[in-house]
C-alpha cells in the first residue's frame, strides 16, 4: 500500500495507472524467477529460493532511499493529521470503499488459491512437479504481461469492456485449467490465468488511489489490500474444503466463479464512476 500511495502521488493523474501498474509488475516477476529457480534444478534447496528474494531487496534500500521522492503534496503542508477509519466512509467516498472491498476480497481470492494450490492440483491430475512448476511459471508470466497490457488498456477502453475483459478472461481460464489434460494446453491455461486473474489484481491496485485524496490514499489504499489478504486467506481454506468434499479440481474452480461475478460487476461500477467521483483538490 506505501508504494501503491507514492507511486500514484510520483506520477500525477495522467499517468496514475500505468505507472502503478508497472510498478505492480514486479511482484508476478519476482514470481516467476522463483518458479525459474524451481523446475531449472538451479535451486538445490529451498532455502536458495529465500536467500535470492531476502537478500536482493536489501541490496535495494539504498537505492530507494537515495532515489525515492517524498510526496509533493505532503512536503508543501507544515502538519498532516492521521487519517481516520471512518474518512473513508465519508460520503465522497463510502461506496467506493466499500466496491473496493468487494472486488478486491473476490479477485485475490482467486489469486491465492491458484498460487496455493495450483502445483498440488497438477500433480493430482497427472503432472510431473517439474510439468507443475513450468505451468506455474507460466502462469506469472502471464501476470507480468496481464499487469502491462490491462494498465494500458485501462484508460482506453470502455468500463463495460475492460471488466468483461478481465473477469470472462479470468472464468474462462479456470474453465481451461480445471478441464485441459495437455501440458501444452495446461501452459497456455496458465499463462491466460496470470494474465487475468493477477493482472486484474494489479487494475485494482491502480483503481483504488484514484478514488482518494492524499491525506486519505494510503489509508485508502491499505484497507482495500487488508480486506484482499481476507480473500487471500478464503482461497486456499474454500480449495482445501472442496477437495475434501471430492469435488476435484473442476469443483474447487466452479466454486469461485459466484465471487469472480461479483467482482466484474464492482469493478464495471468504479469504472464508469471513477471520472465522475469528487476528489478534493489535493488528491492530483
């Protein structure tokens, strides 16, 4: 959520989305670097994969701390209050919150229980683990690129599309995942997956700080991720009790498609709103 706020006060209105989108887009490639490490036998433990993602990001903080502007907006003001809670349900803002909430629960619902459960699934259907790691590899491919395409495209087209685009393509990709028997077919469902599902995830991370001011984005913003991670945590524990209810892999995927509705319609509403919402004049 720090990084969603100082990303969307760096690059100003125009270039909001995009910029967070990209910068978004690290996290589905740090992703698949680890899922590179896995099937390339390149890591001979598992400890390799924590070491590589622990110490490069320490290597990191100098250069964010000499690089990294502080926000224009919160450098001009002599104090800045925190932001309450209930200021995001301030009339301004209050449905948006609670849209956000919704689509946000839903789609890392979606996430997670792929990421969680996705390589056990594959095996239990007949793929080798290295077979399980390539999908899964592709399937944060897919994400990097999802991340870029639907942060360009978000601006671009019509709200009524870019939901459609993003929540059939999401359906659809689980369709494939839980029915394809080829590894072929079973890469292209997991790349289509990464693209829609953790690129729609990424949308969500551009959308939300369009509905807020300074004072309030990063509360804003992290309350919405708070409510994600509620989703994050439902996925895995709604895929273990399908399974257990030998449902299979085509069950455990049926069953989120009630939530990825619901979703697609929030997002449909921010967007044809997110124009016409009244944001104070120190949210530019």
């Amino acid at each position: 959520p720090n990084l969603i706020a100082l990303t969307s006060e760096a690059a100003g209105p125009r270039f909001r989305g995009t910029a967070v989108s990209l910068m978004y887009c690290g996290v589905p490639i740090g992703a698949a670097l680890a899922a590179a490490l896995g099937f390339s036998g390149l890591a001979s433990a598992w400890q390799t994969v924590f070491w590589v993602g622990g110490v490069i990001p320490l290597l990191l903080v100098p250069l964010l701390m000499r690089w990294l502007p502080e926000s224009q907006v919160y450098t001009q003001q002599t104090q800045v209050a925190a932001a309450p809670l209930r200021a995001l349900f301030a009339p301004a803002t209050a449905s948006a919150t609670l849209l956000l909430w919704l689509c946000y629960f839903f789609t890392l619902l979606v996430v997670y229980m792929l990421i969680n459960w996705l390589p056990m699934l594959l095996v239990e259907q007949g793929f080798r683990p290295s077979q399980a790691a390539g999908v899964m590899f592709a399937l944060q491919i897919g994400a990097a690129s999802g991340t870029l395409i639907l942060g360009a495209l978000m601006d671009k087209l019509r709200p009524v599309v870019m939901s459609l685009l993003i929540y059939t393509g999401m359906l659809a990709s689980l369709l494939a995942l839980g029915t394809v028997s080829s590894l072929s077919g079973m890469l292209m469902a997991g790349f289509v997956a990464g693209m829609f599902a953790t690129g729609g995830q990424s949308v969500l991370y551009a959308l939300a700080p369009l509905f807020y001011s300074t004072q309030i984005r990063a509360t804003g913003v992290g309350t919405a991720v708070a409510v994600g991670r509620l989703g994050a945590m439902s996925g895995p524990l709604l895929a273990g009790k399908m399974l257990a209810l030998g449902t299979g892999t085509v069950g455990v995927m049926a069953a989120s498609a009630p939530g990825i509705l619901l979703a697609g319609l929030a997002v449909f509403i921010l967007m044809s709103r997110k124009s016409q919402m009244p944001i104070p004049a120190s949210g530019a």
